[in-house]
C-alpha cells in the first residue's frame, strides 16, 4: 500500500457490481487503486436460474467460468465472503478456499456495496461450479420424480416464470401438477391488466392452479427461503388451505444481502426494516460518508433492469472519482450529481413458459414500435433475427401484441449470454480451466489478518 493511494473496494459480483468497477477502472486516474471483492470465482447469469432446474446441461451456457476471460484488467481481484467492517475503514474478508479461520483485512477510503439480493434458485456466495451443478441436478431429479405438486411461492415475475417453465418444459409425470401461490389479488401485481392477463391465461393453458391472496406459512422458518425437496410434505397456506407438495420453491426475491453490514462499523447504515442501506440522491450513505450503495440493497434502488442498474453504477463511480479528484487537488467540496430518474419503472418483458414470453408495451410508453416490429418487418434487422438461435419472431407478428414462442425463446437465449449479459461479463460458455469449479488457492497463512 502506497502513501497518498485512494483504495476504492467494490463488494458484489453482479451486473451492479460489475458495471461500477467497469466504470471506475475506465476513469481512474494516478494514485486510485480499485479492489472487487467477489464471491464466487465464476459468474452466473441470475436470469437462467428458473431454466437450469427445467435443464441442467444449459449451465454450461449461462456462465462465464475463467477469471481470466471476464475480470477487468486494472483491477485487483479478491475472492472470498465479506465479513463485517472494523473501525477505521477496514473489511474484513473470508477468503474462499482458505483452510484457515484468519480472515483477509482490506482498507479502503471508499467502499461500494452492490451485493445485491437473496433467491433461493440462485447460487449464493461461495458456492463452488462443482457445488452448483451438484444442486441443480438434485432439484431437477426431484422434479421429475415428483407425483403430487410443485409448490411454487411468489406471484411476481420470477414465480409466474418458475412454474411456467416447469409445467411447460416436459419433465413431470403425468399427473403431476404445478401449483402457484401469489400473495397479492392478482399474479405479476402492479403490470397492466393484459399482461396480468396473458401470463394468466397461459398458466391455465400449462395446467397451472393459481391461487391468489394467500401465503405459505407452515414451517416458515423452517423452510428459511430455501427450496426444499421432501415428498409428501403438507403446507399451510394464509387462506385455510393445505397443499401436499413433493417440491417446494421459494421464487421471489428474499431480501437485500446486507449481512455482512449489520455488525461492525456500518451496522447503523441500514434501514431497521428493510435492512438497505439509507443513501442521498447521490446513492452515498447518510451516516458513512465513505459508503455507497449499488442495486437492491440501496434505499433508493426501484427496479433491477440493466438501465437503472448502469445509472446508478455510472452515478457511484463519477462521484467516487469527483470525491478523489477533490482530495488529491485539495480543492472546495466536491459537489456530487443525483441520481436521474429512474428508466423503467417494471421489467420490460416477462417470461411466461418455454414457448410463451412477452414484452409489456407498457414499459416503452405504449410500445407502438413493437407493435410495428414483429414479423415479417422484424427481418429488416439482422442484428435481432440472424443471431444464433434466435427466432425471427422474436416480436411475434407484425401489428400485434410482441409475445410468443418467439419472443421466449430470445428471452431463454438472453439467459445463456446472448445480449447484454454478453456485453458485461466476457468467457460465456468456455470451458472451464479448473476442474470442477474449485476456488482459487487462498494466499499463504502468513499474509492473513494483515491490512492491504
């Protein structure tokens, strides 16, 4: 560590994440050291989740398992689990593979949190390739073993999308059925009434019941928001009712992962309830001037779409590099720029079923473009139509609604690397180089528990 370094420490490994250390990297200047501290030693699309228990295989398409394909040159990397903040702006680290309880100690002068959030179908921090592929396999077998219901919980984009694809992908029994249960009056709550009512139809067609303004409660902290795979097993729901379920999955987004901050130094960033973390306009914290937050765990986070997550990157990093700037010239107070409005306020499309998706004309101010850009006109644009795999229908038909076998199948195809995860993360489907996924050799005993 140099006198005089600015040491900026990113935690997450994310679109979020990924896109503020892009963007930091791309603009730093002399004396700025830029460290991301990530938790897994590969990258998962988070969008295939729902597909992978319907086809394992496809795993190898939706990652980008080599560091040396996808990390930012410039930046310096650290894999492990972070722990807390010490005082004096220290975090603490649990690097992966360390066979000692030692934590790593990293200082900074600002840190970035963009860990983003808890879903039971995703891979969560420190799990291995070898681990992930392990637990994929086991759900999906469980799925096809299954001769009761599928329970599904959440009744927002990511349940509706989970039951669809299991009822649709061909792996049940016969007489196996899938079972959703929305909290709210209504499935994907807070979209317009016909995609509320275009999914809906396409889950009857699938054969999915779909039950609405109730909650599972039986065994709830039992279950802790993890997907559990125990035959035969009944619950409970809000409204009276008891489902017998082979397979339980919790499909909703479980809360920030903010952990990590509750103890130490930065435990009092957080909201009480909500447990972000309380940022100005400028998504810097109002009680830890040296934090920032990216995505679901800041307060001001509304929609995790790839545009309000690169605003909000693209806000961190220029006022973190102002903040720098302003330091080393010795000038005036930096003045920091807001946050801009938020570009979507719901996801603009929805995946429904391995041959149905859509996208909600709603998001694009009434989508009278897309409704101009379904086949045949949408062959006027290679750039869509020629991809690898893609169905020119990609907009359904000309003059309708864009929705259809088409539409899913590019929004199944976004999920292996195709489009804008292919532009943020490099290595999509390579092979990998360490077998079975292990994690990287930790450093020697002797550098753990030392500040870098």
């Amino acid at each position: 560590m140099q006198a005089n370094e600015t040491r900026i420490v990113v935690v997450g490994g994310g679109l979020g994440s990924e896109a503020t250390v892009r963007r930091l990297a791309k603009q730093k200047r002399a004396g700025v050291t830029i460290v991301y501290v990530r938790g897994m030693p590969y990258v998962e699309h988070l969008w295939a989740s729902p597909s992978l228990i319907c086809e394992p295989s496809t795993l190898a398409r939706s990652i980008s398992p080599n560091k040396a394909s996808f990390e930012i040159p410039g930046v310096q990397y650290v894999y492990g689990l972070a722990q807390a903040v010490r005082d004096r702006q220290v975090l603490e680290v649990k690097l992966l593979g360390a066979d000692v309880a030692e934590p790593a100690l990293l200082r900074f002068d600002y840190l970035v949190a963009a860990t983003g959030f808890d879903m039971a179908l995703s891979a969560r921090p420190g799990t291995t390739l070898s681990e992930r592929r392990a637990w994929l396999e086991k759900v999906h077998n469980a799925l096809k073993a299954a001769t009761n219901t599928v329970l599904i919980a959440g009744g927002g984009s990511i349940g509706v999308e989970t039951a669809g694809y299991i009822a649709s992908w061909g792996i049940l029994k016969a007489g196996t059925t899938v079972t959703l249960v929305s909290a709210s009056d209504s499935i994907l709550p807070g979209d317009a009434t016909q995609t509320q009512e275009a999914a809906a139809a396409e889950l009857r067609r699938l054969g999915v019941r779909v039950i609405t303004g109730a909650r599972v409660i039986a065994d709830a902290a039992a279950l802790a928001d993890q997907v559990a795979l125990a035959p035969g097993s009944r619950y409970a729901l809000s409204n009276g009712e008891t489902v017998v379920a082979d397979v339980y999955v919790p499909a909703y987004a479980s809360g920030p992962r903010t952990r990590w901050l509750e103890s130490g130094a930065f435990g009092g960033a957080l909201d009480g309830k909500t447990r972000r973390i309380v940022v100005d306009q400028t998504l810097r914290s109002t009680s830890h001037p040296a934090l920032f937050a990216v995505g679901a765990v800041s307060s001001a986070h509304v929609l995790g779409s790839l545009p309000n997550v690169e605003e909000e990157a693209k806000t961190v990093a220029a006022n973190i590099l102002t903040l720098c700037a302003a330091a080393s010239a010795g000038a005036k107070p930096a003045v920091l720029q807001p946050l801009a409005k938020p570009m979507l306020s719901s996801t603009p499309y929805q995946r429904v079923s391995k041959t149905f998706g859509m996208f909600k004309t709603e998001s694009f101010g009434g989508g009278g473009m897309l409704w101009l850009c379904g086949f045949p006109c949408v062959m006027a644009c290679p750039c869509v139509c020629l991809l690898e795999g893609i169905n020119p229908m990609v907009c359904g038909w000309c003059c309708a609604r864009p929705e259809g076998k088409g539409t899913a199948d590019l929004l199944i195809a976004i999920g292996h690397g195709v489009g804008v995860a292919a532009d943020t993360f490099k290595g999509w489907g390579e092979k990998p180089h360490e077998d079975g996924g292990a994690p990287p050799a930790a450093p020697a005993a002797s550098t753990m528990g030392r500040l870098h």
